[in-house]
C-alpha cells in the first residue's frame, strides 16, 4: 500500500513522527510531498496530512475524493467531517474532538532523545518558540542558570524580540532552535525542563523530549494538557508508528 504524506516544514525535520514514520515504511510504501518546497499533485494513493486545522496541508487535501486521515498540530478544532480517519496528539485534547475514527498518536524519537552522561550546567531549560503563549518570561522567577532554546517568529518579530530582550536582562542564555542531537545534549545539560506554556501554547513534545532525556519536567497547573503528560506513559516513535498503523488498517478495504 502506498501512503501520501502531506506536510509543511522549512527546518531540520526528525522528531517522533518522522521515525515514526521511518518505521512504518517497513509496512506500506511512504510518498512525501513538503508543500513548503513542491505542490501537492493529486493522486490514487491513501493521502495523510500532519497539520492545524485551516492550515495549508489541510486545505490542500481536505477535498481529496481518496480515502484520507489528518494528524491534527496543535489544539485546533474544527469540522472533521470530510476526514476518514484523525489522528490527535493528546488524550486530553482528544476528548473535545468530534470524530467517529479518532486516534490518540504521538511519541518523540527516542533514538536521539535518551540519557547521556553529560555535567549539568543548568539549572532550568525552557523550549519553544518566543511567543506570548509559551510564557517563558516565567522563567525569570526561577532561581539558577537558565537557558531558553526557541525559534524567532518571523511574522511576529516584535513580540519575539520583546520576549528575548526581557530573558536577556533577566540573566537567561538565549538560543536559536537547535539540531535535535544537539537540542537532547542540552536537555540532558540541565536540572529542569520547564515548559510554562498555556493550554494553546504547544509544549507537548518538549515535556516529553525532556523526559526521555532522564529529566525533571515542570509545566503550570493552570495548563491539564501538559499536566496530564507528566505521569503518561512515555509515548515513543514505536507507539506512534503502531497508532498510525492502526488508523491506516480502518481505510483498507
């Protein structure tokens, strides 16, 4: 069976769903189709889409008369109706999807995100990009040597910059994001991850990159998504594979 993989990505891609999906190639044959680099050509092939709802991948395939799954990014909610399958990230998140085929399937890639000996040098590590929902200005009620690790919004400069120049005074090393080789040394470099973001904020791969990094992982309480990841079970690239083979079985007939 041959899957068309639709995504949009204009960085260094190797996180949970790309092993994932390395791993499921054993199963079905994997097309992909970045729509940041190349157009979307329609074809026969059973398609999946990794994005938000409304974003490009999703309006690009929405309309697709082959058989189609989407794998829902973030928290965004809308008509799924026109999708066979989805595919959600989070238990929690999952309870407010309306869908009769709806699967829970996320992991991180634990082939890079493991234990390594390696001297602590942070206290506190925060990952994400410099946006208002990811809250890190929180970071500087914390005691100790801290580091933000995160991607500048491009269309959102001013909110970025305001964000970085505030950690900044404040004591905090800032980065760019990171290869992920490097992002897991860094991981493994600190105490705490601390991942203050809101409930819209993202931070559901980061908690789990921290923890299978052997680390401390603290969230805000405000925020039951990432809560609820502190004591479930370790998703890895095995179980994401497993979960999107299962979704891919129900469009088989």
């Amino acid at each position: 069976m041959v899957i068309t993989f639709v995504y949009e990505h204009n960085f260094h891609w190797e996180d949970g769903l790309y092993e994932a999906l390395r791993l499921l190639s054993k199963y079905h044959h994997i097309k992909y189709v970045n729509l940041a680099k190349e157009e979307y050509v329609k074809d026969d092939n059973i398609t999946l889409g990794w994005g938000a709802l409304g974003s490009l991948v999703d309006k690009t395939i929405r309309n697709l008369d082959n058989k189609k799954g989407l794998l829902i990014g973030g928290m965004s909610q809308g008509d799924l109706s026109c999708y066979d399958v989805v595919f959600y990230e989070t238990e929690w998140h999952g309870q407010f999807i309306n869908h009769k085929n709806k699967i829970h399937a996320f992991g991180v890639n634990t082939r890079i995100y493991k234990e390594m000996i390696l001297p602590k040098i942070y206290d506190y590590i925060t990952v994400g990009s410099f946006s208002n929902w990811k809250r890190q200005k929180l970071l500087l009620k914390k005691n100790g040597k801290k580091i933000a690790i995160g991607e500048v919004q491009k269309h959102n400069l001013d909110e970025s910059m305001d964000i970085v120049f505030d950690l900044v005074v404040g004591g905090v090393t800032v980065s760019d994001m990171l290869p992920p080789q490097n992002l897991a040394q860094f991981y493994n470099m600190s105490e705490v991850c601390y991942i203050p973001s809101t409930v819209f904020g993202g931070g559901e791969r980061a908690v789990l990159e921290a923890r299978a990094c052997g680390i401390k992982v603290e969230v805000e309480k405000d925020n039951p998504k990432l809560m609820s990841l502190l004591k479930s079970q370790l998703y890895d690239e095995e179980y994401y594979m497993f979960k999107l083979l299962q979704g891919i079985s129900t469009l088989i007939t």
